[in-house]
C-alpha cells in the first residue's frame, strides 16, 4: 500500500478514484460531442453489432421503458435505426446510421486516447502489467463489452482486443 495524501491508499480506495478518474474524462468526451451519458454509451455499446431492446436494456443496466426514450432520441438525431431482427420478426433491433457510426468512432477514438494518456506517467512494463491485470478484473467480474479496443466499424472483432 503506497503513502499519498490524505494517507495510504487500499485496493477499494484505489479503484474508485481511477473510476472518478476516469468518468470525468468520459463526461468531458460527452460534452465535446454534444451527447449525454446514455447516448454515448448506447453508441458504443452498438459499435459492434445491432443489439435488441431487452439486451440493450441488460447490458446498459437500465428499464426497457427508458431504453425506448434513449432509442428515440437518439433516432431524432439521426444516430441510430431500428429494424427487424431477422430470427424474431415481431421484435427490433437498434443499429447505428452512417452519421452514428462516424459519431461513434470518433468519439471511441478520442475517450480512447484520452483515458490512455492517464498513465503516461508509468513505464511501459507497468502499463503492460496495468493492462493485464485490469483486463483480468473486467473478464473475472463479466464487464459485457461496451468499449472494445478496436470497433467492428473498423474492420475489428472483439477477440481482436479489448
């Protein structure tokens, strides 16, 4: 356990302050690009694929009612579409337009690099190390995968990295 100020800093005490850390640099991306929380992280969330309703919901952590309202919005801006999902007609699925994904990538590309500048201050074994160990917390606690390394706009997979 390392001294800093206001004294020793434990694993819990660690972990909430990079989260803190981290979501201001998530909210000032937010801003820049003129969304709110749940849109970008809706964006993200689909960069991947079409994602349904009730699993948008699940892996957004949020009421079916409110994934409804976020859609809608996020179809007004034109960000995003519904369409049928081809294995259940009588459901919809949510994907991004083309002004969506442009929006999608260029704000995954900036969150990404802004959130890597954080430790430019380790050396390069450290953040190796940083980025093992914190790769095995996400998968050790199920983190579905809402920001992925490299977006399957771009060609990528999710085993391609995250």
């Amino acid at each position: 356990m390392e001294e800093y100020e206001g004294g020793p800093m434990g694993m819990g005490t660690a972990l909430v302050r990079t989260a803190f850390l981290v979501d201001a640099v998530y909210a000032d991306a937010v801003r820049h690009f003129d969304l709110t929380v749940p849109q970008a992280q809706l964006l993200c969330v689909i960069m991947a694929r079409p994602f349904g309703m009730f699993e948008l919901a699940k892996t957004l952590g949020l009421a079916k009612s409110s994934i409804s309202g976020l859609v809608d919005r996020c179809e007004k801006r034109d960000l995003v579409r519904r369409e049928s999902d081809p294995g259940d007609g009588r459901a919809a699925r949510v994907a991004l337009t083309a002004k969506g994904a442009q929006l999608a990538d260029e704000f995954h590309d900036d969150v990404t690099r802004r959130v890597a500048e954080l430790p430019l201050s380790l050396s390069e074994a450290e953040r190796a190390t940083l980025v093992d160990l914190l790769g095995r917390v996400v998968v050790d606690n199920q983190v579905p995968p809402v920001f992925t390394e490299c977006p399957a706009s771009q060609g990528c997979t999710e085993s391609g990295g995250s």
